[in-house]
C-alpha cells in the first residue's frame, strides 16, 4: 500500500516523495486538479529549506569568532600571568590571581566573560596607575574581552535567527506532511479497489523506524 513521508523522515527522502507525487499528479486527469496546492506548499517548504541552510551558513562565522576570541582573551590573560611570574613580582600575581590562573582561565563562554570582568578587570585596575603590570597588559586584556563580548552577542543573534527559520521549516513541514495524507485519501476514493493504481502516486520507500510518523498501509516498500 501507498506510503508517504512523515514529520521524521530524513528530509532527502521527503523531498524525492514530493517531488515525485509532483509530477505523478499531472498524470491523470482526475488528480491534476491536486497538483497546484500540492506544489505551492512543496514550494514553500523548499524555500525554508533553502532559508535555512542560508542562516545556519551565516550563524558559522559568529560561532567561529566566539572560539577564536575566547581564546585570545585566554591568551591576554596568560601573558599577563607570565609576566608576573617572569618578573617575580609575587604581589601583584596574588593580588590579580588569588584562585590562581586556572581560575581565570578555565571558565567558558558568558563564565569566562563574567570572570574576567566581575573578578580579573577589577583586581588589575585596583594596581597603582603607576605600575607597568598594569599600564602593559589592562588595555590588552580589555580589548580582547570587549572582542569577545562582540562575538558572543552575534552569535546569540544568529542563533536566534536560525530558530526562527528553523520553526518556519518545521510549520512548513507539517503543511506538506499534511498534503500529502490528505491527497492519499483523495486517490483511494478515486481508485477505490485498487492498491496498485493509488500507489503510482507516492515514490517507495522505507521508513527508518517505525516511530518515523509516515502512513504505511503495510508491506514496506523498498527505495
């Protein structure tokens, strides 16, 4: 019996469906009439298909920066650390890293931002203006964190967008999901006695799990 795709079948699968039922509909004269709706809601799917990967291409750059400036800021803060050390200058090293660097390092992402700005920023500004610890490696760790800020506030951007697009892809989904049941109960009425006339209609394949969601009538059938 007829199979067709459902909200969890992988999305190639769901198209080559689509695609097929498409073009199968413009064969007889009596399902033709299904076609157009058919394909505008195809259609739109595609297109939020198309929108996503578009946002999901666009959202990597952020991302990348988010991990390329932690890491700079690590580095600020590693050099401000070694200094400390290579100068054995004790006091100002337990004065700046009283958790020792770890503490200062180890946090990631809104964590290692919180850190450096509620606990490290505070403690090296607190050192005499005077002192070259501070005058050499403030501005240093400061640029590097407002970087990173940056890059994190337009990584949430993105990832916000791309939950938008994502919803959208996944309404759009449905709507066909939807479309294609409500075309498979319009062919059985049409050829109500016969399996094999229904089927020209829907591509075969098979479900993955049985949890996929797809309407089987039974018998699997095979890509």
């Amino acid at each position: 019996m007829a199979q067709t795709p459902g909200i969890k079948t992988p999305i190639y699968t769901t198209l080559m469906c689509a695609w097929w039922h498409a073009d199968a509909l413009d064969e007889e004269d009596s399902t033709r009439v299904l076609r157009e709706a058919f394909v505008n809601i195809m259609n739109s799917w595609e297109g939020a298909l198309d929108r996503l990967a578009a946002a999901e291409k666009a959202a990597m750059k952020p991302r990348v920066r988010v991990r390329f400036g932690e890491t700079r800021l690590e580095l600020a803060i590693d050099a401000l650390y070694n200094d400390c050390k290579k100068k054995g200058n004790e006091a100002v090293l337990a004065a700046v890293f009283a958790e020792g660097k770890a503490a200062e390092t180890r946090p990631r992402g809104e964590s290692q931002r919180k850190r450096t700005e509620d606990v490290l920023l505070p403690r090296l500004r607190a050192l005499p203006a005077s002192s070259p610890i501070r005058a050499e490696h403030l501005p240093a760790i400061e640029a590097a964190l407002t970087s990173f800020v940056a890059a994190v506030e337009a990584r949430r951007t993105a990832a916000l967008a791309t939950a938008h697009v994502q919803a959208e892809a996944n309404l759009a989904r449905e709507d066909l999901v939807s479309a294609f049941r409500s075309n498979l109960g319009a062919i059985n009425e049409r050829w109500p006695r016969s399996a094999a006339l229904c089927d020209r209609f829907f591509f075969e394949f098979r479900a993955r799990d049985s949890r996929d969601g797809g309407d089987d009538g039974g018998g699997g059938p095979t890509t």
